[in-house]
C-alpha cells in the first residue's frame, strides 16, 4: 500500500484533517476552469441529491419493492466499468465530477478481473472477457522482480504493496482458470511467494510494504487471495499463511460484533474496511473450512443487519462498538455488506440474511444514475448524498465492483431458489 497522496481507496483527504481536505478540495475545484463542461453534471447532482435528501421515504419497507430490474442496474455498472477501461487496460480509480477520470489504478484493476468473468457469462458479454484479458495483460506489465505489485495509482512512484498484490493475486488466479497460462500462473505464484515471505510471524502484515507502515485486520482480503491461490494450486503453504493471518484477524473480534484493528490513522472507520474486514474473513473461513470464521462474521454482520433493518440505511463510518455512526452512508460499503449478508444466507439458509440484501441491493440500485455523460451513467457514488465523506463527487471503479459483484450473488441464489424440486426453506422466523 503506497502512501496516502496516490492511494485513493485508502485515503480521501489527505494525510491529516481539515487543512489537507481544504487544499484538495481547492485544487480539484480549480480543475473546473480547465473543464467548464463538468460543471452542468455537477450542479444537477448536487441539487438531485439535495433534492431526494428531502423527499426521501422514511418507512422501514420502502426498499421491499422492485423498480428497477437487477439485470438492467448489472448491464449499467458493466457499461461503466468498460467504458472507463484506459486503452493499454487498466481500470481508473474514479470518475471525478471536478476533474473527470482519474489514472488507472492497479488494485482495483486486480480485483476487478473476476468480476469481468462473472459479469460476461452472466450476461453473455464477450466485451467483459476482452476487458479482463486486457487488464490482467496489463497487471502483468507492472510485477514487479520481487513478485510483489505496486501501490497508488498508475504513474506514482512505485512502492510494493502488500494488500496491492493480494487484491492483484485475486484477479491473476482466475485468469488462470480462464486461460490456463502458464504466465499467469508464474506471476501469481510469484506474488504469493512474496507475500508469503513477507508475513510476519504472528499472521499479520506490517512495515514497508503495509500502508502507514501499520497492521491492519481489513488485510483479511489477502489471506482470501492466498486460500484461493491454494486452493488452485494445491500449495498449503499459501494456504497455511492464510489460516495464520485468519488466526490473526479473529483476535480482534469482539462479542459486540466490532472488530478492532483497522487502524487507518487520521481517519474515520468506513463501513467499506469494516466489510473488507468481514468479507475476507468469510471467504476466506469458507476456502479454508474454519466454521469460527464463519460464526465471528456472522456474529458481526448480524450487528449491522439489525441496524440497517431499523434504520433503513448504515453509517458511512462508526466508532468502536458501532456506538455512533457519521451521517453519510458509503456505497461501497453497502454493496459489501450485501455481499457478505448473501454469502452468510448461502451457508445458514437463514432468510433474514437473504431479506436484507435483497433490500439493501434494492437501495442501491435506486441511486444509480440511469441516464448522463460518461463517467457518471452507471457510476456507484463514493458517498450518499455524493458530497459525504468519502470520496466525496466522485464515482469510484470499486463501487461498481462490489455492487456488480452482489447483484450477481442475487441473481446466483435466486435462480437456485426457484428451481423445480427444490425444498422447503425455513421460515425466518
């Protein structure tokens, strides 16, 4: 993970508080001389979101009926995804509504890779096989000899990452799956060579290659890459690194369902850490067969259904012990939960998980711009209403990764669940 000026999904303001922000705002404020043209879309979202901010519905079940086909939202969020694709491949971070696309950025580029696949066989889209090959073309460009992968964004100076080359390893062993070559196969052992030899030895990451230099519980996302990498390899010693980071990470869990250690200095706990947190545990707890993983998700995911459920939306960020959160809500982070929700739903049969994400995807298919320029059709904002706190007017390549990812997961469990012969479920309650 580089430092904090080229790491956008880590750090949206600048290394410390309000000054750092106020100078970033200024500056990309500034862009719109250079770009007069993005001053229309950026007055009309301000206002539709001020706008829906007034007249939204407060009622606990206004999300529980369809508007707007899941199919139609996935097709928008590919568009947007394959329309922003750099020509030598790689992915940008965002769509600035100041400075339109930002350079290209290697992580999310990565872990981008299997959402393309899954999206072309979803949809039957040969564009979405094109865009993977063409990324994981492109990351292959950028490995560095160690076998590690940088961090930032495109055209920084390059620092190995250690949570980079994770989110990269997920990407490089599906392609391999997919393309079954023996290029991608050397680079995604490589990579797992390097974090495997980088690890320290109580599971966790830290120093150079760790961002602020720190240990951070939401590197669970690496050990999933390396359960995978295992996985298809049928090499336990990633496999073994995994289950130690997974040893780990479970320490920090708490009985209130929070999990400490995401130690992001100088900023706020995002909903989008706290669900990395969780998803790698579960992903990974599931490759490796670790039912306490499994349990300590849920216990946590538990926490914020009940919340999202009484609220009718998560904070964009809370304190220790979820005991408040910051008015803003991170869209990114949403989408994980839903992820994580329907992945607990596939391994309990517990309909409440199934209820709540079908709601939650519901929400966030509302605040998808259908129509506009591009960069903003299809675009998943940082933050709800776009000026929140994190990565405030701008739509961001992860966003529509994760929501990507859990429409397809709805549209997986929904078609097993209406297949003729299929069992009675339990009732929810």
């Amino acid at each position: 993970m580089n430092n904090s000026r080229t790491n956008p999904a880590r750090n949206d303001f600048g290394p410390t508080a309000a000054g750092g922000r106020m100078t970033k705002a200024l500056t990309e404020a500034m862009s719109l001389l250079r770009g007069p043209q993005r001053a229309s879309p950026l007055i009309q979202k301000l206002f539709s979101h001020t706008l829906r901010l007034s007249f939204d519905q407060k009622n606990l079940y206004s999300y529980t009926t369809t508007k707007q086909p899941s199919e139609e939202t996935l097709n928008l969020l590919l568009r947007w995804i394959l329309e922003a694709q750099r020509p030598d491949g790689g992915i940008p971070a965002y769509y600035s509504l100041l400075t339109g696309y930002a350079p290209s950025y290697p992580e999310v580029t990565g872990y981008l890779v299997p959402t393309l696949y899954d999206c072309a066989r979803a949809l039957n889209a040969s564009s979405s096989v094109a865009a993977a090959e063409r990324a994981t073309a492109w990351l292959l460009s950028l490995q560095m000899p160690t076998g590690a992968f940088p961090g930032g964004l495109h055209g920084s100076e390059a620092q190995p990452s250690v949570f980079n080359t994770g989110q990269i390893l997920q990407g490089l062993v599906r392609a391999q799956v997919e393309a079954n070559s023996p290029e991608i196969a050397k680079a995604a052992i490589a990579a797992g060579d390097w974090l495997v030899e980088l690890q320290q030895a109580d599971g966790s990451w830290s120093g150079p290659g760790a961002y602020q230099d720190a240990v951070h519980t939401y590197y669970s996302m690496v050990a999933w890459a390396l359960a995978e990498l295992s996985a298809q390899s049928a090499d336990q010693r990633y496999g073994e690194a995994a289950e130690k980071n997974l040893n780990w990470v479970l320490l920090h869990f708490q009985s209130s369902g929070w999990v400490d250690g995401i130690n992001l200095r100088g900023h706020p706990n995002y909903l989008h850490f706290i669900a990395y947190v969780l998803q790698g545990v579960l992903e990974c707890g599931i490759l490796r067969q670790r039912s306490d993983a499994i349990e300590a998700v849920a216990n946590s995911a538990w926490v914020l259904l009940r919340k999202f459920e009484t609220n009718k939306f998560l904070a964009g960020a809370y304190e220790p012990d979820f005991k408040r959160g910051q008015p803003f809500t991170c869209l990114t982070g949403n989408a994980q939960m839903s992820c994580v929700w329907l992945r607990l739903f596939e391994m309990t049969d517990d309909l409440r998980y199934l209820n709540a994400a079908l709601k939650m995807n519901e929400m966030l298919k509302q605040l998808i711009p259908v129509g506009g320029s591009r960069g903003i059709a299809g675009g998943v904002s940082g933050s709800y209403p776009i000026w929140g706190r994190y990565q405030p007017l701008r739509y961001i390549s992860w966003g529509c990764k994760f929501f990507a990812d859990a429409l397809l997961l709805e549209r997986r469990l929904k078609s097993s669940l209406e297949a003729p012969g299929l069992e009675a479920l339990p009732c929810a309650s």
